[in-house]
C-alpha cells in the first residue's frame, strides 16, 4: 500500500499537532512555514480538558509541566495595584490553569518531540493547490503530490482565504490588543494582574519562565487599518490617564522586539475541509482569548484529524469525521453571550462600578464554583475518537 503523503502550512500548535498524529499513523508529511525560522515568543496559553488528554497520548505532559511559566493564580487590582478580587484557580482548569505557558515554548515541545521522517521546511509557503488537494505548488517553486492539506497558518490564513474565501466570516469583536515582553520588577508576583477602569480599556500582567513579564493592553477600538508604530502611538493615547502600569507598560513596547497588535476577530465557517482539504486552529475557527481556550483545541484538533482518518477508506470521509466531532467543542467557546464585552470591558464609572461589584459577587465563596465553570472550555464529555493503528 502506497504511503500517503499530508502537507501542513503553518508550523505553530495545530500545525505541529497535526503532523505529530498523522506522522505517529503512517503519513509521510512536509510542514511548510512561512517564517525563516521557527517563531518563539508568544504570550500565555494552557492546556484545558480534552488537551490534557491528547497531551497524555503524545507523552509530553511533564515536558510541557517543565516549561509552566509560574504563574500561581488570577488577581483584579484597583489602580493602587491593590488586590480587589481573586479568580478561583483550584484544580487543572482554573482560571490560571494547571498547564500554563507561553505559545512558543508549547510549540517548541512539540516541535522537538515530532515522531522521525516529518520534514520540515521554512521560509515558503503555499501558493497553489490543484486538484482538489493532490497537488500543492509553493513560493519558492517546490512541488508535492499529495493526498491532503492541512491549512493551520492562523486567524489571517493567506491560503484559507485563496480556497475558502468565499466561506470564510470574519466577526470583529471590536477590541484591539497588544501583547509585548517588558522587564520584569522587583513589585512583580507570581500572579496574572488584571486591571479594569473606565473608557473600555485594560491592563494585564503576567509572569514567565524566562525572567521577563508579559504585558497587553486591550480596549474597545478598532485599529484594522494602523500599522505596529500607528497603534503603539494610539494606545499611547488612549491611555494617558489609565493609571496603574500603563506608562511602565507603554515604555517597555517601545523597547521590546516582540510587540505585536491584534484585532480580535473571529474566524466562522459553515465547514472546515473541501476535497482533501482541511482547516485546523484559528485558520479555522479563531475563538479568539475573549474566548479561550484556543491552544487547547488547537492541540485536540490534531489528534482528531488523524483519528478520523485513521478510520475513513477516503481522505473525504475522514475530514468530515474530523469536523463532526470537533465542531461541538468549538461552537460551545465561540457562542459567548454578547453582553460579555461590555461586562468586561466598561466605559463609564457606573458601568465600572457595576463591574467590580460583579466581580465580588462572582468570587465570594457562594458563587466561587460557578465562576470556575466559566473557564472549562475545551472539555467534551465524549470519548476522543480512537485512532485505528498507530505507529
């Protein structure tokens, strides 16, 4: 039988997921990347639910344990710094999960633990495909035939929009964030600090494992059109008088070499594969950090994929398995109440007050457990699928 051959765009966490599964059940598979190198940096995600449960079958918890970024609990400051309210984090899915670390680092671990034959190749990418998935044409003129394509390049996907593009929506929640890496200060603890005021923004702060804070800004404008030194100067703005660590915060971007600026928009599709062509991660279905939960289905999505391909005589009916059993867990951390921008994200003195008086309401010991359900995301009270022969 002739070994099939799977190429993956985007060598981030579902990229590399996806060719961890599908090498582990005997595909032969090329991940292409467009940067020159493999990308480090990032701010903090977890693993939640069923992520845990892929992370056990790939044997690379302790591995990922070993990179935690030593964050201890969640805490909302007032503008003195001072601890108003504490997010419930008992248990692997607390709102500072079990599991925590920074994007690149849980990329890395999978990177450096993909099974042997996974080729990986940077600086190019996709620029055609041909036949409904069998034939993929790249920048630099590389050719592959090939029996699938897995398209994992994130929330901006340049190929997703070349073969998907008229089914592809884009639903801009209206907040702009920048993440960066500032110096880290002897008032830093081992707690993420979250600051609320008025005008609709937002402070956070937050250690890692490499001696450093990481830092974003998030409010309620819409920057699609500035560039990195335009946005940097509009946040420099708009939070003149925030108070707490803005200045602090704003002047480590100036000086930091991994800022990047976001606007959080979510990716819906009414379906993630065409022929042998597949969606994975936010290239798919971007839930976006208002939801979470992200790098944890990310993870899920590539033991999913191979599963269901596992099981399937046609690539076809092995990525329609993959989107049935996957699509439940993504619909329920997307399908967010739209009054939760507004909750979180207040622009009046009522409306933060309001908010603060939610915020002891929600984590006073008779509502505590209910709020921790709030950050259960990615969990399916389903079995995963089971792979049909591993390698």
């Amino acid at each position: 039988m002739t070994t099939r051959h799977a190429v993956v765009s985007g060598a981030s966490i579902a990229g590399l997921s996806a060719a961890f599964w599908l090498r582990r059940t005997g595909w032969e598979v090329t991940v292409l990347e467009r940067a020159e190198e493999f990308r480090d940096g990032g701010q903090n995600v977890d693993v939640r639910g069923t992520a845990r449960e892929v992370l056990d079958l790939m044997g690379l918890t302790e591995a990922v344990r070993e990179q935690n970024t030593t964050e201890t609990g969640t805490v909302f400051v007032d503008s003195a710094g001072e601890v108003r309210a504490e997010l419930p984090s008992e248990g692997p899915d607390g709102a500072t999960a079990e599991l925590e670390v920074l994007r690149g680092d849980f990329a890395r671990t999978i990177l450096r633990h993909l099974p042997a034959g996974v080729e990986m190749i940077y600086g190019d990418t996709i620029s055609s495909v041909e036949g409904d998935g069998t034939r993929v044409t790249t920048a630099s003129g590389r050719t592959f035939d090939t029996d699938l394509v897995v398209i994992a390049e994130g929330v901006r996907s340049t190929t997703r929009d070349l073969l998907f593009g008229d089914a592809v929506e884009r639903r801009d929640l209206g907040i702009a964030m920048v993440f960066g890496t500032i110096p880290r200060t002897a008032d830093d603890d081992s707690r993420w600090r979250w600051y609320t005021t008025t005008g609709g923004r937002q402070i956070h702060l937050r250690p890692d494992n490499h001696g450093t804070t990481r830092a974003m800004l998030a409010c309620t404008d819409n920057l699609t059109r500035l560039d990195r030194k335009e946005a940097l100067a509009h946040f420099r703005e708009r939070y003149a008088d925030a108070g707490w660590q803005a200045g602090r915060v704003l002047d480590g971007f100036d000086r930091s070499e991994d800022v990047y600026v976001d606007q959080l928009t979510q990716i819906r599709m009414p379906a993630w594969h065409r022929g042998r062509v597949c969606l994975a991660g936010d290239a798919a279905w971007c839930v976006t950090p208002m939801g979470g939960g992200g790098a944890s289905l990310a993870l899920i999505s590539g033991y999913v994929l191979a599963a269901g391909l596992s099981g399937a005589r046609r690539v076809e009916d092995g990525l329609a398995a993959y989107e049935e059993w996957i699509r439940p867990l993504v619909d329920d951390v997307q399908n967010f109440p739209r009054w939760i921008v507004p909750f979180a994200y207040p622009r009046t003195r009522l409306g933060l007050g309001l908010r603060e008086l939610a915020d002891k309401v929600l984590t006073s010991r008779l509502f505590a457990p209910v709020t921790a359900k709030m950050t259960q995301v990615a969990a399916s009270d389903r079995a995963l699928p089971p792979i049909a022969a591993v390698r």
